[in-house]
C-alpha cells in the first residue's frame, strides 16, 4: 500500500505506460465506457501526464468515444427489440422512450459532456431509443469532447474545483455550446 504514496513508482509505472503506447491508452478509456467501475479520470490523468496535453486529451477522447459507440452498438442490436417487446404496454416507459426520441437530443449531449454522470447509462439509453447512429456519434463527439476538457483543465474532483472556482466557469461556456450544437444538429439531421 505504500508504493502508492511513492513518487518513484508513479514515476515508473509512467514511463512504463508511455512505452506501451498510444494503444493502451486508447484501450483503457475504451474499457472504462463498457466497464464504468473502472476510474476515466485515472485513465485520462494517466494519459495527459505520460503523452502531454494534446495527445493524452486526444487518445482519451478516442477511446471514451469508441467505447461508448461500442456500448450503444450492443444495446442497439442485441438488447433493444427485446427490451421493446418487454415494456410494449408499460406507459410511463413508452412516455420516456417519447420524450427521448422526440426531445432528448440536448439532454443527450449534455449528460455526455457532464464528467459525474455514468456515460455507460446514457449510451445504453440512447441504444433503446430510436435515435440514430449518425446522430448518437455526433453527440458522442461534441459531448466527450467537453467533457474530458472539463476533466482535464477544470479538475475531476470537489476539492481541486472548490480550490480553483474560476475554472468552473470555463465549463459553462462549453456547455452552452454544447446545447446550441445540439439545438443545429437536431434541425439539421431531423432528430
């Protein structure tokens, strides 16, 4: 347990990390959208430190992205007309499922791009909707794209937000972004 307080072997498992490759850091954020238990933040942490800013953002946002599509791909192929049949006479469920397909491209967005919510959940939401591919890869992109920025500049926990306030404000703007993109796509695209 101590080696977890060592500076030497965070050092280490660092540049034994960066060795490894672009790969494994693809692989980890992958693993974490299916997987949710696992830590996105320590996977991002990790990257950012062992590839730098750019690369670990973008090898973060390549394997949360991947991932999540991976979750919405296996709920829409394999659990969706069963769920479907299952809930055919349930009306709140119906009256969601709706209000999803109808009006929840925003809200989409926006839970993909909020770090504290269980990015697994919504991507498996989105796979029992009807909303379509095309769409739920545009909303992964634009969403994670915020959201490990919001991991990586504004901070992944209470304390380093509450030391730092200033740069929870940076998010906000992001946010607002995040909506209107989705506002125009849905136009766009007919969603």
């Amino acid at each position: 347990m101590d080696q977890f307080f060592d500076i030497e072997f965070w050092s280490s498992l660092i540049e034994n990390y960066k060795e490894i490759g672009p790969v494994i850091a693809i692989l980890l954020p992958i693993i974490e959208s299916m997987f949710p238990f696992f830590p996105l933040v320590a996977f991002t942490t990790l990257n950012i430190v062992a590839f730098g800013n750019l690369w670990g953002y973008l090898y973060s946002l390549i394997g949360e992205s991947i991932g999540s599509l991976i979750v919405f791909w296996f709920f829409r192929r394999f659990i969706k007309d069963w769920f479907n049949l299952k809930t055919k006479n349930s009306e709140k469920i119906n009256k969601i499922k709706d209000w999803v397909n109808n009006k929840g491209y925003g809200i989409l967005v926006l839970l993909l791009s909020l770090p504290f919510i269980p990015a697994a959940l919504v991507d498996i939401g989105a796979g029992l909707s009807d909303i379509s591919f095309k769409a739920f890869f545009l909303a992964v992109l634009i969403g994670k794209s915020i959201m490990i920025f919001i991991l990586v500049y504004v901070g992944h926990s209470a304390v380093e937000i509450l030391s730092a306030p200033e740069k929870l404000f940076i998010s906000i703007p992001l946010l607002l972004i995040a909506w209107f993109l989705s506002k125009f796509i849905q136009k766009k695209i007919d969603i």
